[in-house]
C-alpha cells in the first residue's frame, strides 16, 4: 500500500514536470520561435498559451515592440569638405522572426551593429552631397526622409523594419566652432562700428542743422530788437519834439537838469568851465535863458 501511493506520487511529480515544460506563454509584446533539435519548427508563434514537446522542442523569444538604437555622435564631411559632428539615433523593430534569427543568430546586439553601419553609410553619402548650411537648417528633415527609406530597404534581407531616423544634433567640431565664433565676433564688431559711424554723422548734421538754426534765430531776434529799438527811438523822438514845440524853454531846463544830473552823482564829481558858459545859463539869474541881459 505505501510502495503504491509513493509510486502515485512520483508519477504525479514527473507528470507535473512534463507538463510544466510542455506549457510556454509568450507575452502580446513578444514574438517567439520553436525549436525542434536545434532546426527552427515553427517560426513567428503569436502571443497567448502554447504547448511543446519537452526535451525535443525549445522556444526562444525576442521583443517586438519598437526598439530605440541610440548611436555615438560621428564625423562626417560635408560637400565643402568641412567636418561636422552628427548625433542621430533609429526606432526599428524585428518584422520576420525567422529571418532576423537566420540573418543575426537572434542576436540583437549584433543587428544593431549591422543597422550602425547601414545608417553611417547613410549619413556619410547624405552630408557629402550637401553644404553645412543645407545639412543644418534647410534640408534636415530631408536627409531623415530619405536615410528612413533607403535603411528600410537595406535591412528587409535581416527581418527587420525601420520605423524612423532622426538627427538630434549637428554640430561644428571645437576647433571649427571656435574660429565661426571669431568670425561672427568680428562680424558684429564691424557691423557696431559702421552703426556708430553712422550714429556720430547724423549728430553731427544734427548738431550743424542746430547750430545754423541758432545763429539764423538770433540774428533774425537781432534784427527784430533792433527794428522795435529804432522804431520806439524814433517815437521817443516824435514825442521829444512835440514836448519841445509846446514849450521849448522848459524842455531846454528839463535837459540840462538831466544833464547836471547825469555829470554830478557824486560829491567828488569836477567839472572845469568858464563862468559865462553856456552849460550853466540856469544857474545864473532868472532871466539867464533870455541871452546876455540875464548875464550883466
């Protein structure tokens, strides 16, 4: 009885074991290929539960969602034969199973060695064709275009499908760089020079055009206070003359007080004259404005 229940058991175990390596389950993401003996049985095996034969048949899985091939930045020479540093990287992903195991040994380090040197190739025949400016800005997405079409093309024999290739970076090397940089430095440095040449000519007809319109403004007030000078000169006169007509005696008097006014404003003041001069007929008598009967 316990010889048979112990032989039950063993036969349960190997018969859970069996079965255990009968069952294999590939994942959506996954696509996998069935070996019998080492010769490929059954190739592409889709995702969900699958059975085998233990001990003679073997599955192998590979991933088939996009994979990302990132490159090392690379030198390549433009038409102008001018070095410039290309950063690029490629989405790809395995399209046959059976043919990338064939063509790669199902080694994907080994494809993406192969992709590597497909995509240089490329790029090296791309950027030869073009000059720095065209590979920079005006036909970037150009090269991609064309370097996704022909790397398709080249990877069909080796199971796989290129989904896109991007350039994310171009640049100049050190050295190129630092002279574009002196260069530019210069280029703007002549372009400030010309602005403040330009800056101190137009100040300078400024400062002229202001000038010349100072002098014209001034003589014209100039000449403006002159003309009112001369004509309340004149007026003033009319008005002398009129005063004078009325009354010329007094006119006379009012004058030589301005005069003496005018001669003696301070006590130190000296004046050196006959007595009889004409200067000081006032001071000599009431009747001095009458002429020589004032004077005896």
């Amino acid at each position: 009885m316990g010889q048979a229940r112990t032989f039950a058991i063993v036969l349960l175990l190997v018969a859970a074991v069996i079965g255990s390596l009968s069952v294999y389950t590939v994942k959506e993401w996954e696509r996998a290929i069935v070996f019998q003996l080492g010769e490929i049985a059954r190739v592409d095996v889709g995702p969900g539960l699958h059975f085998k034969i233990p001990l003679i048949q073997t599955v192998r899985k590979f991933d088939g969602r996009i994979l990302t091939m990132d490159s090392q930045p690379e030198r390549y020479l433009t038409a102008e034969k001018k070095n410039v540093i290309v950063d690029s990287f490629v989405k790809w992903r395995i399209s046959d199973v059976g043919r990338f195991y064939r063509a790669n040994q199902g080694d994907e380090r080994r494809a993406e060695a192969r992709l590597a040197q497909i995509i240089k190739d490329g790029l090296r025949s791309e950027f030869a064709k073009r000059t720095v400016q065209e590979v920079v800005s005006g036909e970037r997405s150009q090269i991609m275009s064309i370097l996704t079409v022909t790397a398709s093309k080249a990877v069909e024999g080796l199971g796989m499908s290129i989904v896109d290739v991007r350039l994310k970076r171009i640049d100049l090397p050190t050295e190129v760089s630092t002279s574009v940089y002196r260069r530019m430095e210069a280029e703007r440095a002549r372009v400030a020079r010309e602005f403040r040449s330009r800056g101190a000519e137009a100040a300078e007809r400024i400062r002229a055009d202001a000038d010349r319109q100072r002098t014209v403004i001034r003589a014209e007030a100039y000449r403006d206070a002159e003309r009112i000078r001369g004509e309340g000169d004149k007026r003033a006169a009319e008005i002398y003359a009129q005063a004078f007509s009325q009354n010329s005696e007094f006119y006379a008097l009012y004058r030589s007080l301005n005069s003496y006014k005018t001669m003696f404003k301070d006590k130190s003041d000296l004046i050196v004259l006959e007595p009889d001069s004409e200067y000081f007929r006032y001071f000599m008598g009431t009747d001095a404005g009458a002429g020589t009967g004032a004077r005896k």
